[in-house]
C-alpha cells in the first residue's frame, strides 16, 4: 500500500513510465491501463503540485481511450485536461479530441 502523497507521485511516474513503453510495443489497452492506474495515485493538488506529469498522464490516456473506444472515460479526461490545464496550447489535444467526439456524436443517427 502507498503510505503518502510522494509515494503516491512515484508510482504515479512508474506506471506512466511503463505505459510509454507498452505503448511503443502498440498494446494500447494495457498502456491505458498503466496510465489510468498511475492518474489513481495522484493525491489532491497534483494539477498544482506535478502538473507536467499529470498534464502527460491524462494526454497519453486519453490518446489510448480514444482508440480503445473507450469514449466516456475519453470525456472525463479531456474534462479534467480542459478544467485544469494551464494554457491553451496545453489544452489543444484535449479539446481536438472533444470536438472529433462530439462530430462522431452528431453523425451516429444517420449512420
């Protein structure tokens, strides 16, 4: 078990570590796995306190998401990225993703 909040932020890192690598080997459901694993350590804060970690964790997520089909956990996040994000640049993926979901949306009853 994590005993505190740094523990938490390295096994944070670890699982983001090891998704990049999963995800280099094209196993993108188990690099989605790692990242969502490693976004549950985070403690409270970690937008202020390790923002580029958890900008990189919730981005590489939601690419995963995305070709998963996993498209609510995609809102969720891209949500949060959009919320928390420090600029627009920073936002841009998850706003892209956001509006390809939201055309998907509207085309589905006429597919």
């Amino acid at each position: 078990a994590v005993a505190d909040g740094e523990q938490g932020v390295t096994v944070a890192k670890m699982n983001l570590d090891v998704g990049k690598k999963v995800m280099k080997m094209s196993d993108l459901v188990s690099a989605y796995s790692f990242f969502d694993s490693g976004i549950s350590y985070l403690r409270k804060g970690h937008w202020d306190y390790h923002y580029d970690m958890t900008l990189e964790l919730f981005n590489l997520a939601v690419k995963c998401a995305f070709t998963n089909g996993e498209y609510g956990s995609v809102k969720i996040l891209t949500g949060q990225i959009i919320r928390y994000a420090k600029c627009f640049e920073d936002k841009c993926q998850a706003i892209s993703f956001s509006i390809t979901l939201l055309s998907w949306s509207v085309n589905v009853p006429e597919a």
